[in-house]
C-alpha cells in the first residue's frame, strides 16, 4: 500500500509541508508575524540595538550614570572607546551588541531617551549661542535695541549692559579692504566677549555660566 503524500506547496523549487517549522515561518510573514517575530523582524531589532549601543559611545557621562546598566555592557563600552584596531574594533561592538540584546525593554527604553535628550539639550544650545550672537551684534550697532532688549529682560543689570555696549562701540576696530581680502576677522575687546555671556546668561537663565566662550580671545 503506498503512502499518502504530504500536503503542501512549493517555494522556490522547495517542498514546504503544512505543518511543518518553514511552513509556520512562512505563515507568520505572511501574516504580518502576528503568530511571532519572522527572520527580518529579528534581524531589524538586532541591527538597531547594534546601532544603539553604538550611540551609548557618545552619551554624556551623566547621562550614562542614570542608566543603571550591567556592569558588563558599561565595561564594554570603556573597552571599546579605547580599541583603534578596526577589527579589534569590530568584534568589540558585535559584544556590546549581543549585551544590548540582554536589556530589558524599560532599560532600553531609558537608553534611547537619555540619547534623545542629549540630541535636544545640544540642538537648544545652538539655538541659544545663535540667539545671544545675534542680539549682541544687535545691541553693538543700534541704540533702540538696548531698549528692546530691556523691555523684554527687565531682569538684567541694566548699569552692566549699557557699560558694556559703549565699551564695545569704542573698542571695535574698522575693518580694512586688507583684512577682508586675507578672510581675517577683526581682533574684538574684552566688552565684546563680556556683553556676549551675560547676554547669554539672562537668555538661558544663568545656565550658560561655566560654559566655555566660543569666541574667546586667543592667548
């Protein structure tokens, strides 16, 4: 008596019986993996944890210190900091990956908020130093901007500010057809840099005090 043979189909020349595990896998993604994750879904979530360990490279140290994470994955990270090899390099981030994997979803979580708010905290910086650039200029080369700017920041030493502003305009070198054809720019004063952080300061509400000036005369 013969067998009976198996229900199925074929796949790219393969028989898939019904039943069976490539049978079920292939349901699933058909399905829209509602029965389980499929082979791409696993994949893409390894990939992106791969690349959010990554990311934890460039965290803020305090950041990283409210994260609470094992001391596996945060000696990996140190070790991979220091690694130049590239190969070395490589193998070093396929661990940290597969420590990534290990976390569970409120840690991770937690890690991909703490890198969103490193992003947004250096975004609104460079908002803020643009901002404070802008309205010293501003302030340097017109009377009714010193008022505009204390009618909106009453709060600020007005004394200071009008100090400052003067000593600028007297200290501001002429710029000479010369310098701007050797792309050169003029060598600003003290006031200048002074009227730049305490602009700064009133506009971050005195957060930008330890942060070093940019424009800072060279030694």
């Amino acid at each position: 008596m013969s067998r009976k043979p198996k229900k199925g189909y074929f796949v790219r020349g393969q028989f898939v019986a019904e039943g069976s595990e490539l049978d079920l896998e292939f349901k699933r993604e058909l399905k829209g993996g509602l029965d389980g994750p499929s082979r791409t879904e696993l994949k893409r979530e390894s990939t992106e944890l791969q690349e959010l360990g990554t990311a934890l490279l460039t965290l803020r140290r305090d950041l990283m210190e409210r994260l609470a994470l094992p001391d596996k994955l945060v000696d990996g990270l140190a070790e991979a900091k220091r690694i130049t090899n590239f190969e070395g390099k490589r193998r070093q981030m396929q661990f940290i990956g597969k420590q990534m994997r290990l976390l569970s979803p409120e840690t991770l979580q937690a890690v991909r908020e703490a890198l969103d708010i490193q992003r947004l905290g250096s975004a609104k910086d460079t908002q803020a130093l643009h901002l404070a650039e802008a309205w010293r200029d501003r302030l340097i080369a017109d009377d009714a901007a010193v008022g505009e700017w204390i009618e909106h920041h009453p709060q600020t030493d007005i004394q200071q500010l009008r100090a400052l502003v003067r000593q600028a305009r007297k200290d501001a070198v002429p710029v000479t057809n010369a310098a701007v054809s050797q792309g050169l720019a003029p060598r600003q004063g003290r006031a200048y840099r002074e009227l730049f952080k305490l602009v700064r300061s009133v506009l971050t509400g005195g957060e930008s005090d330890n942060t070093p000036d940019e424009e800072a005369e060279d030694e």
